[in-house]
C-alpha cells in the first residue's frame, strides 16, 4: 500500500515542517503556566509576647492559602535575633512578606537586608528604625508611652546584662487593654523577657529604605506611642497604614482579621 505518490524523502520533510510549525503556536489556554505560589508568611513577635500572639492571624492566612512561619524571637539583641531571623528566610525557597510587632520590628529591619525573596516588610505597632535610632529613645521621643512605670524590677542575668518584663497586674492595662482579662492574664504569665540592652541597641541597618512597607496599629498603644509610630510609616513612605481606633499595642490579638488581611494586601502587591 503507498502513503503518497510523492518520494518518501519529500514526506518526511513535510512532516518535520508541520512538527516545527506546532511547537511555535502559542500555548493554548489550558495549558497557560500556573499562577505564581503565594509568598510565605514569615511573622516575628516582640517583647512582653510569642508567637501564640500571632494565632488569630496565622489562622486567618492559613484559611487563604498562605503557608506561614511564626519565628520564635531570643529577644536577646537586634544583632542576634536579626541574625537568627536572616538564617531563617535564606532556607524559605520563594518570596516572603516579613511581619514584625513591636521590638520585632527592629530585628525585620535589620534581617531583611540583603535578603533578595523578601517582598515586603509589614510592621504591626512595631519599630521601623533608622540606622544609629533604638527602640526606648523612639518610645521616648513622643508623648503618650507609660511603659517604663508597668515594668517589674530587672531580673540580673548571669552574664550581667537585665531582663525586662512587664508587672503581671499591670499587663492587662499596659499592654493589651481591648483583650479579655482571663486572656490577658494567660499572656502575663506566659510573656516573654527582653533584655534591656537590646532596646537600647542601635540599629546598623533599616531595611524599608529599600523593600516596600504596610504599617499598622492602635490609636490606645501605650508601648509605643502612636505619634511615634505615624512618624516612622511616614518615613518609610509606607504603602498603606491603617490605624485601628481604640486598640492596644497588641492589635494582631485583638483585630486579627484587620492585620491579616493588611499582610494579604502586602502580599498580592506588584
């Protein structure tokens, strides 16, 4: 039986032309490559708090998808747990949105720099210093913190440096005034020490100046005064801020659908 009249060299040919031709078209719609996988969540608690602060959010992440890591801070030195942190971000494989509350802040700063999958940074009533700037001298430079008279007598450490912690009946006040008491009283107990030099440590590095920012917190933060938490969106030119009336310095806990859909908002931005 013939396949063609014509010499089989000359069928051969035509059938490599029409083989080239098909894989030059264009992909067709169902075979369009898949959407780009959403960044990793990559959340850093400060001082007085762990990472259960971040409970509400991780849960409303993980119900859109996002893979999420609630990092445990030493709270130790910004140099250090900045360090730890860096470490941290060069084993996630993809993009990463960076989320900071309070000290946590400082150490994303600084953790963030030089690290190429990091997207964007979200500071949650957080630190976002200058390079030379530290955390108690920014509380201090504006009106409205009471941090300094809520905290217990420094714990001495063997290696001469101070812990810090908040007095545990007057956590509730201080710290998380718009949470339920019984909660509160489970976060007191349970809170982490900072050590006192490391709200003192300069920052070396301020890693907004380079990677995009989403801001927010409470108008009732007594941690950090929200005058002085205004003035650092403003100056790293925040993409957006939101100011939740009426929270208290741990606005995840008490707002935590607000925060987690300003990360999302971080996390979709081109």
């Amino acid at each position: 039986m013939k396949i063609s009249n014509k010499p089989l060299a000359t069928v051969l040919a035509g059938w490599l032309m029409m083989g080239a031709l098909a894989l030059a078209m264009p992909l067709s719609a169902s075979a369009q490559p898949s959407p780009a996988p959403k960044p990793t969540v990559v959340l850093v608690h400060g001082a007085f708090a762990d990472s259960s602060s971040w409970n509400g959010v991780i849960q409303r992440l993980h119900d859109k998808g996002y893979t999420v890591i609630a990092a445990a801070n030493e709270l130790r030195s910004v140099k250090s747990d900045a360090a730890f942190v860096s470490s941290l971000l060069t084993n996630v494989h993809g993009p990463v949105v960076l989320v900071g509350h309070s000290y946590g802040g400082s150490v994303i700063s600084a953790a963030a720099t030089g690290q190429d999958n990091v997207k964007a940074l979200v500071y949650v009533a957080a630190f976002a210093p200058e390079v030379g700037e530290n955390a108690a001298e920014l509380s201090g430079r504006f009106p409205g913190g009471s941090l300094g008279p809520a905290l217990a007598p420094p714990v001495e450490l063997a290696d001469g440096g101070k812990d810090l912690y908040i007095e545990q009946d007057k956590f509730h006040a201080q710290f998380a005034a718009d949470v339920p008491a019984a909660q509160a009283a489970l976060m007191a107990a349970g809170q982490r020490p900072i050590t006192d030099a490391a709200l003192h440590e300069a920052s070396t590095s301020a890693a907004w100046k380079t990677i995009p920012s989403w801001f927010v917190y409470g108008s009732a933060d007594l941690n950090i005064p929200p005058a002085a938490e205004a003035f650092m969106a403003e100056r790293a030119n925040s993409r957006k801020t939101l100011v939740i009336q009426g929270a208290s310095h741990v606005v995840m806990v008490s707002h935590p659908a607000e925060v987690a859909a300003l990360i999302e908002q971080a996390a979709l931005a081109k």
